[in-house]
C-alpha cells in the first residue's frame, strides 16, 4: 500500500493527519505541495490531501474510522 500526504507548513489539520499516519503506524510520503505548481493548483484549498494507492481518499480532515475501514478492506466509495 503506498500512502502519499499532500500538505503545507503551518498547516494544523496537516499536521493532524501526519499525526493520525503515525499513531496507526503506517509508512507515507510526504509532499508539501507549495514546492509544484501543479499540486498547488489542485489542492490549494483542501490540504491535507491523502492518496492511498493512486486515489484520492481524505480531502482536508482525515477522518480516523473511515480510515481504519479502508485499511481493513471495507469498500469505501
């Protein structure tokens, strides 16, 4: 499973995220998007960003069971 945080300095609500990843001990990246235009331009206003596998699953707060429930293969659409 590849995880991928998109995010920015100062953030809290990034910061809430990274801090969920890590309490559930999962491996991530993770990319401030203020660094590409491209991702600036996309997620400027919905930061964080969670991408499990190439898809978009969490766009600003994550939220901790619907989380839980991808992870352990409960279809989530």
């Amino acid at each position: 499973m590849k995880i991928v945080l998109y995010g920015r300095q100062g953030c809290h609500l990034c910061d809430d995220a990274a801090a969920l990843l890590d309490k559930l001990a999962l491996s991530y990246d993770e990319v401030d998007i203020d660094t590409d235009p491209r991702l600036l331009e996309l997620y400027n206003c919905c930061v964080p960003v969670v991408e499990i596998d190439g898809r978009v699953r969490f766009r600003g707060r994550v939220n901790e069971l619907l989380l839980r429930r991808l992870l352990s293969g409960q279809a989530i659409d």
